[in-house]
C-alpha cells in the first residue's frame, strides 16, 4: 500500500520484491534495478537527453543519451 501511493517510481518497487526474495538490502536491490529502469524509462522520456545536453555527452536518441549518461556514471 505504501509503495503504490508514494510515487517512488519502479526501481524502488523493483528494489522491495528483490529485498523480500534474494534477502538484499533495499540500497542493493536499488543499485541492481535502477540501470534497467532507467533504459525503460528512456523510451518515454527526453529528461535523460536534456541531462545530456546538460553534461555535453553526444548521443543520437533519448535511449541513446540514457545509455550514455549511465556509461559516464561507470567511470
């Protein structure tokens, strides 16, 4: 009930149902999760192109400037 009026977003979801089966902590299951949900949330979205924008990486589409901004994050 908690989850689905907060507004915390799917990694967080994701993140609870990978807590209660793999028994990880929430920043764990968090960290596993929220690659994938940010490549899903970039074919909706033109945030991730504008953050792009913002820190000068080149990319071609908002999937692309989604991939990019988490490659930087890597490094």
């Amino acid at each position: 009930m908690a989850f689905s009026n907060s507004g915390l977003g799917l990694a967080h979801s994701i993140a609870h149902a990978l807590g209660g089966v793999f028994k990880v902590s929430h920043r764990v299951a968090v960290g596993v999760a929220l690659p994938y949900v940010f490549i899903f949330n970039a074919e909706s979205t033109s945030k991730y192109a504008d953050i792009a924008d913002a820190l000068k990486i080149k990319y071609s589409d908002s999937i692309d400037a989604a991939e990019n901004l988490l490659k930087g994050s890597l490094i």
